[in-house]
C-alpha cells in the first residue's frame, strides 16, 4: 500500500539567481511561503489516508465473512 501512485520530487534549485519583479515576496522569506502552500496539501493527504484507512476496514471486514478455516468464517473463530 502507500502513495507510490503520487509523484513526488524534490525539487533543487543551485545558484539560481531571480530578478527582483520575479520574486513572490521578501528576500529569505521563501521557506514561509512553500510552508503555506503545503498547510492545504496537508489536509488533502489527510482526507485520502483517512478514505483509505476506511475502505482497508472495509475489505478486511467483508473478508472475515467470507473466509472459511477450520470449517467455519474467521468472523466465527476470532
């Protein structure tokens, strides 16, 4: 299971110099701006994890009635 589906990199920028009209905010506030943008993804991944989570109880619930051992469902002998 995971997230091996999202395509998550990193992302490196080395000795990149952006013109002054390019820049989103101050100087050395970078870091504060991408932090903000990932609060949203945050409750994204979130509410997926959490869907995931559901649907696993979901599919081991179904699979206790419907599996036979020692003749009888696992739902029975736990």
């Amino acid at each position: 299971m995971g997230w091996n589906s999202q395509p998550t990199r990193a992302v490196i920028f080395e000795d990149c110099a952006v013109p002054v009209a390019n820049r989103l905010g101050v100087e050395g506030q970078g870091f504060n701006i991408a932090m903000r943008g990932l609060n949203g993804g945050r409750i994204n991944i979130a509410s997926c994890s959490l869907g995931a989570a559901h649907a696993s109880v979901q599919l081991a619930r179904d699979h206790l009635l419907v599996r036979k051992q020692f003749g009888e469902t696992l739902s029975n002998n736990q």
